[in-house]
C-alpha cells in the first residue's frame, strides 16, 4: 500500500500534534528534571549522570522520581520516550557538559 499526499500529510498533522502534546507534557519538569532526563535518553546511568552534574547519585534518583511523578510514567522508559517525543525541548547536548 502507497501513501497518497493526503495520507501522507494527515501522518504529518499526527506527528506534529503529538510532539506538541509531548512538549507541553516535558515542560512540566524542573530544569533540573530535564537535564537528567536527556542524559537518561543519551542512555547515561544515574552514576553516570551524578558525575556530570557533579551532584550525587542519590539526588539524581529523586529528581528522575519527581519527574516520573509529574509525567506520570512509571518508569525510565516513559521518561524518556516522552522525551524523545519531544524533540529533546529546550536542551542539547553540548549544554550538559558545560
């Protein structure tokens, strides 16, 4: 089965809708929150994550707890297809290790 340009951009008015949806949701988190939620989607692990943020692991864990919380995910996975879904809002990369 092909895609007509109709189906095609109904697919696109779904996507953008969703990632929208997906954006609104992950604004929810603190700064903090987000910071570890896309190191969490670069598939760093708390320990990872700890030392570079330099704070401790613990604290990471309570902030990936809070954001679970407010997303209302159960876990890390949600986390971080949320995320993703987002189109890794308000972040980069190169701004996490600075």
């Amino acid at each position: 089965m092909t895609n007509t340009p109709s189906s095609d951009h109904s697919e696109y008015l779904a996507w953008c809708e969703r990632r929208r949806v997906a954006r609104s949701i992950f604004e929810r988190l603190s700064p903090r929150e987000q910071e570890i939620a896309a190191l969490a989607a670069e598939g760093l692990s708390s320990r990872e994550c700890a030392d570079r943020l330099r704070i401790s692991m613990k604290t990471v864990e309570k902030h990936r707890l809070s954001a679970y919380r407010r997303l209302d995910v159960p876990g890390l996975a949600g986390l971080i297809r949320i995320f993703l879904e987002a189109g890794s809002p308000s972040l980069k990369a190169e701004e996490l290790t600075a």
